[in-house]
C-alpha cells in the first residue's frame, strides 16, 4: 500500500521526528508544556490537601497537515 494514495496516516502528538519521516507524517500538535503544568498544579492541590474541583482540562490542538495525507 501507498501512503497517502492508498492509505492516509495521522499521529498524535507530533514528536520530533514526525516531518523527517520519508512521508511526512500528518499529526495532531498538543501543547505538552501546558500539560505538564496543569497536571503538576492539580497533583500540587492534592499533596497540599486543598480542594479541586476542576479535574478535566481541555487544552487547544492544532492539526499539522504534512504528505502523510492528501485532500
């Protein structure tokens, strides 16, 4: 099979390696530093004993579009 003519590909999290790809691969960009801090932040509340009542964070995502897929 053929990437992107018979088969399109999408990863997630768009590593490093992702645009040196011999197909470039189409992946889902997150923002991982604002992950990070998120989850340290709630861990932190909890250790401390202080109430959390947010515990889901949506967090923006960005699609990079590469050869991996095609219109």
């Amino acid at each position: 099979m053929r990437v992107p003519e018979d088969l399109a590909v999408v990863g997630y999290a768009d590593l490093e390696y992702s645009h040196m790809l011999r197909v470039p691969l189409t992946t889902i960009q997150q923002p991982t530093d604002a992950i990070a801090r998120c989850a340290s932040d709630l861990l932190m509340a909890k250790i401390e004993g202080r109430e959390v009542e947010q515990t889901q964070v949506k967090l923006p995502v960005k699609l990079m579009v590469r050869a991996s897929t095609s219109a």
